[in-house]
C-alpha cells in the first residue's frame, strides 16, 4: 500500500554497495484523540547491516533524517523501538530522543 503522508528513503553506502537505510515519513497527523494533535515526522525504519553497526552508519541517518524532519517544518521526531533492542535504544537515546509511549505485551499460552 503506498502512503499519502511526504517522506524519504536515505540510503548510506560504503564502497559504492548499500550498507544502511533510514524511512523518513516527514509529516504525520496524529489519529488518536488523547495525544498531542502537533503534527509529527517520523522514522518508521532504521537498518545497518550488522558488519557495518557501531561505524557511525546509523548516526549519520538519523542525523540526516533529523535534518530533513526540521527541513519539512516537523518539530518532532519520533521513531518506535523494540524493548529488546538494546543497542538500537542506546542509538536512539546518545541521539537524544527519551521515552515518548509504552506500549506492553502479554503472551497468551
């Protein structure tokens, strides 16, 4: 399915062979009705292929992004992160995001 909302695709590459790339949705409206109704920018992927991780790769997207998002007028940015990633946490938190939501699972057996 293609989305409607601006956005880019930042593709880092190391020896002319693609090695990261970051999804940037430049500007979200926020659907549900208890949160803040500022439009966001948002970063709905973030990946390094592994022998390149703790290089500086992830950094410089998200550098970019953010640069994008500021670009674009967005005055946030967000980006969703599993709790056992913690390596792609600690990314997110030296590049100063904090917590924003908690969402919490239970698994039914």
């Amino acid at each position: 399915m293609l989305s409607s909302r601006p956005g880019r695709v930042l593709v880092a590459e190391i020896d002319h062979r693609v090695v990261g790339f970051i999804a940037l949705l430049a500007r979200v409206v926020p659907e549900e009705p208890d949160e803040d109704q500022t439009p966001y920018a948002y970063i709905s992927d973030l990946v390094v292929l592994p022998r390149h991780r703790r290089r500086g790769v992830g950094r410089a997207l998200l550098e970019r992004a953010e640069a994008l998002a500021r670009s674009s007028g967005a005055r946030v940015l967000r980006v969703g992160v599993l709790a056992k990633n913690e390596s792609a946490a600690r990314l997110y938190r030296v590049a100063g995001f904090s917590d924003y939501q908690r969402q919490l699972a239970k698994r039914l057996t």
